[in-house]
C-alpha cells in the first residue's frame, strides 16, 4: 500500500494537533500547572519555541492552537515574549531557507496551489511596503509568503520590518484574547479544540480552498 506525501503530512497534522489539545487539557486539570512549568526549566521555553518555529517551516503544520495554549503554560508576558521570538526566528529562517536553496526547496516544502499563489504574488513582494500590504491582507497564509518573499530581491533588513511588526501585533491579540480564556478552564478547552479542528479542516480541504480563492483572484 503506497501512501502518498500529502496523505503522511495530514496525518501528521492531525497527530500535531491533537497533542496539542491533549497537552492543554493535562496541563489545565494539573493541580500546579506553574510548578510543573517551573520544574522543566529552561527546557519548557525552549521546547515551545522550537515547536512554534516548527509550524512555520513546515507549512502544513498550523501554529493557532499554540498561541491559545501558551498562556494557560506561561502566562501573558513570558508566554508573549516566548511567541514573538519563535515567531521572529521562525519567518526568518523560511527566508533563509528560500533565498539559499530556492525554488527547488519551495517545491517540496508548499503544495502546488500554494506555489501557483506564490508566483502570482511576487510581482508584489519586492519592496517593504508591497510585502506588507500582502501579509495584511493574506494573514492566513503568512508561511508561504514568506517562503516566495525569498525568491525576490527584497533586502533582509526590508523583510524584517515589514514582518516584525505584524507579528507582535498578532501575537498581542491572540495571546490576549487566550488569556481571558484560561480563567474558564472548560471554555478554554472548547476553544482550542476548536481551533484545532479548524486547522485540521484546512489541512484536509486546504487544496480545495486554494482553488477557490486562485479562481476567485482571476
């Protein structure tokens, strides 16, 4: 039985997300969340940035659940700084990784409505402001914007300042609205579950969608 990429990558996904939710759920029942934070040191910041980064690399993987499960494990200001910094190293390295090994690369990492959405936004990403109006109004596909903005001539200092300050914006307002969730343990639970089952949903229908939304842009 031969089981093709995309089907290993969705079940990857899945397995993903549902840890995710497990992990929260654990955690929230946990009669000392704080303590058992405490006790894994400097190994717990650094595990959650690595995953973050992780989901931003590799495209199929979704990253929305962790930002609702980072407050419950954190808090709001180190949960927060914790984001903004795996977020950071993240788009910089799929900038990296686009601009060292190009195309061939790309063609591995993005599924192939993805690269046709790629190359009709490139025209776009040469400069600080037309990257900017891109992941503004593209926000949900962030990670592949950033994988074409390596293939254009776009400086690495213009890239950082048209993506840095979005993302603090971003990770302000979903660490935010996470935090009011975890006062309502059983709210908070439905919420991520939610969001995991969106991003499971998109993993599954994500080429159907993008054929929708390339016919809609013709």
């Amino acid at each position: 039985m031969n089981t093709s990429p995309k089907t290993w990558q969705t079940i990857s996904a899945v397995i993903f997300f549902v840890g995710i939710i497990g992990l929260a759920s654990f955690l929230l029942s946990s009669d000392n969340v704080t303590g058992a934070i405490a006790k894994a040191g400097y190994w717990a910041p650094i595990f959650l940035i690595l995953l973050k980064i992780s989901t931003i690399v590799i495209s199929p993987l979704g990253g929305t659940p962790i930002y609702f499960a980072v407050p419950a494990l954190f808090g709001f200001w180190p949960g927060f700084i914790y984001l903004v910094i795996a977020d950071t190293l993240g788009y910089l390295a799929v900038f990296w990784i686009s601009r060292t090994y190009g195309r061939k690369l790309m063609n591995r990492m993005l599924s192939e409505d993805q690269l046709a959405w790629a190359d009709k936004m490139l025209k776009h990403m040469g400069h600080w402001k037309g990257l900017t109006i891109i992941r503004v109004i593209f926000a949900p596909f962030s990670d592949t914007i950033s994988y074409a903005a390596g293939l254009t001539k776009i400086s690495l200092k213009e890239y950082f300042w048209a993506t840095f300050p979005l993302l603090v914006v971003h990770v302000a307002i979903t660490n935010n609205i996470a935090s009011h969730f975890v006062k309502d343990s059983s709210t908070y639970l439905i919420v991520v579950g939610a969001m995991v089952s969106i991003s499971v949903l998109y993993i599954l229908f994500r080429k159907k969608l993008k054929k929708l939304f390339l016919q809609a842009e013709k």
